[in-house]
C-alpha cells in the first residue's frame, strides 16, 4: 500500500494533527483569499481532507466541491461539513474537463508520489479540470524553512506527550525527500514527501499547463521568499 492511503486514513491522523483545527481559522481565509476567485465561482478543494478549511471557502461565496483519498476523512467531512464530495486519486480526478474556476491545494498536499512523472500529473490534472484562466492554488511548504528546522534534529525520535505521538524526520540522501516516521495509536506511519525547489515547482506548473504564477511567502500574501515557511503559489490555466 503506498503511505499516504495508510497514513491520512487512520484516527490516528486526527490525534496527530488536532491543533490543525484550531489553525483553520487563521488558514482558510487567508487562502481563500490569496485563491482570489469571484463569488459563485466553483471551486474543487484537492485534497479536502476532513472539511478544516472548507467554510472558510464558502464564507467567501465559492460553490465548493470536495476530494480526497481517504474514506475517512471524507465521513468526518461529510457529518460536520456537508458538502458535495468524492473519494479520489489525484492521478485521475473524477471531474469533467474545463470544469472548474479553482483548484485548491492546501497544507502541503503535492509531493506524495514515489515519482516524478506521478507528481506532474497531480498537477497535469488540476490543469485539466480547470476552464481556461481558471486559478490553482498551492500551498507548500517551504524548502529552506524546512530544512533549518529538521537540521538540529534530523534522525531523533521527538516525544509528543500530550499529544500522544513521537517522530523522527529524515531527509532521504539526495536530500529531496523528507520522511517523517510517527508512532501513534500502537501503529507506525511514515509520510514521505518530495519538497522540490522553487525552481522545480515552477517548471512543474510550467510542464502541466499554467502560466508564471504568483507566488507568497505567507498567508497575508508577503512576497515569496526563499527562506518563508510557506510557499504559496497562484497559477492560471493556460
Ligand atoms: C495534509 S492533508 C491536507 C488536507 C486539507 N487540504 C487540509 O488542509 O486540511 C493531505 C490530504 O491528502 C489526501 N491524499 C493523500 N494522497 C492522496 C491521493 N493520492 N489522492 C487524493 N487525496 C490524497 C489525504 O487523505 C489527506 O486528507
């Protein structure tokens, strides 16, 4: 099985990342605002995950539709935020060409495949089911701020407590990928994401059908920087 259809799909994800719920707050309005689309607009939030971010959508007037992997994260979604949703790849989204007037990919969700020709499909996908001018928005995380912040650490299992988890991350030798092992649950999971360059993230958007995107360096729409903790990309459809 590949990790992201074990990892996202187990309770133990909610435990792991519950202070994400508390951060929906400050992130979904400050990327549904950096997505930029008129109200009325649709909009498919790839991946939806368990429905964090997608009132703060919806306060905006967007007409959302939600996707994802994981069944359940898509239930949780479904009982607390009723929504239209799908269970999907997003290798083969479900969804008609020129569809959509947003694609939004928030918290770091490209990446996940073992290779490349997989991760610009993600992408060549998005592009796909976007009309033309049609706006992705793709939030990552950023690779410098990343890399100083495993640094110190890199290779030692952390103890989370109160949490109820402890990680060790591990950047694979070509220093591409981060893996992050979590032990939770009495269970073991392992995320293991491509972190490309920006260099790399452009020429991806480039190669999949979009046109030079803005690009932020945080949620209130700063300039992107090399060293900012998010990388935060707005990319029309060709
Ligand atoms: C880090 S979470 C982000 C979810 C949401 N965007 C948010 O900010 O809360 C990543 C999500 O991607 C989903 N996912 C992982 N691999 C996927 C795939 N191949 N196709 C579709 N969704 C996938 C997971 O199930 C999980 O819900």
């Amino acid at each position: 099985m590949e990790w992201f259809a074990w990892d996202f799909d187990h309770p133990a994800y909610f435990q792991i990342y519950a202070d994400k719920a508390a951060d929906a707050a400050t992130e979904g309005p400050a990327l549904a605002a950096l997505l930029d689309l008129p109200p009325g607009s649709r909009v498919l939030d790839l991946p939806c995950g368990w429905g964090r971010l997608h009132p703060h959508l919806r306060a905006r007037g967007l007409e959302v539709a939600g996707g994802d992997l994981s069944a359940l994260n898509l239930r949780r979604h479904a009982a607390e935020q009723p929504a239209p949703l799908a269970r999907l790849d997003f290798r083969a989204l479900p969804f008609r060409d020129g569809c959509a007037d947003g694609v939004f990919c928030a918290y770091t969700s490209w990446g996940y495949f073992a290779t490349e020709a997989e991760n610009l499909r993600q992408l060549a996908e998005f592009a796909r089911v976007l009309r033309p001018g049609g706006a992705l928005l793709l939030d990552l995380a950023g690779r410098k701020f990343l890399r100083n912040a495993v640094a110190d650490v890199e290779g030692e299992w952390l103890e989370f407590p109160e949490e109820g988890y402890e990680e060790r991350a591990t950047w694979t030798p070509d220093g591409r990928r981060i893996r992050t092992e979590r032990r939770c649950q009495g269970q073991a999971f392992r995320h293991d994401i491509w972190i490309p360059t920006d260099t790399e993230v452009r020429a991806c958007l480039a190669e999949a059908g979009f046109g030079a995107p803005a690009a932020y360096g945080g949620l209130d729409g700063r300039a992107w920087t090399g060293d900012a903790e998010r990388w935060i990309y707005r990319a029309l459809r060709r």
